[in-house]
C-alpha cells in the first residue's frame, strides 16, 4: 500500500508525457498538407475521385492511424505509400489535428420527420 501513491504518481506523469509528445499542431498540420491538397482538397473536403477519402471532420486517432499503416506498409495505396513514407510521427500528429478540425460534409438524413 505504500507504493501506491509512488506508483500512480509514477503513471501519470509518464502517460502525461506521452500526450504532450503526440499532440499535433493544426497551423503546422495546415502547413504540412500541400502535398494533400492535389487529391483531398484544402479542408480535407474535395475528394478527386470516389475513391479518395473525405478527410475533414475525421478523428485524428484514426488519421494518425490510417497515416502510420501507410507508412508502416501495413495499408497499402501506391500513392499514399509513398507520401506517408516521409512523414514523422510529428507530422503525421499535425496533418491529423489540421484535418480533425475541419467541418466535414454534412450528410442529409432522408426519412420520415
């Protein structure tokens, strides 16, 4: 029982530190998606194609995933492959907080009112 308090102290510093490291900064992310513009539009919101993903509104867990198994190799998109290839764990952080800020597309809901 001693330990505890250490313990716990122990934890939450360390999973602090953890946080603090991964937070992605919008303005760099915003910065940092030129290259993401041509396919994904400025916002994250002007998908070239059916196959290209709306970006904006996305949570940034799930774009930093996405964008970590492109990298990895784990996803595989010969395009995305390639630009994730040379992304840090850092831009990949900005890239997902840029996007996770954007208003995404609303979708109408059709139905009885």
């Amino acid at each position: 029982m001693k330990y505890l308090a250490p313990t716990v102290a122990l934890l939450f510093i360390l999973i602090s530190g953890q946080t603090a490291l991964a937070a992605g900064n919008p303005s760099r992310g915003l910065e940092k998606s030129q290259a993401c513009q041509a396919c994904h539009g400025k916002n994250g919101n002007e998908a070239v194609d059916q196959n290209t993903p709306i970006l904006a509104g996305q949570h940034a867990g799930y774009l930093e995933y996405a964008l970590k198994a492109y990298r990895s190799g784990d996803r595989q998109n010969a395009l995305m492959n390639g630009f994730a290839g040379d992304l840090s764990d850092q831009d990949i952080a900005d890239l997902a907080a840029w996007y996770s800020r954007q208003e995404g597309l609303v979708t109408p809901v059709i139905g009885n009112k």
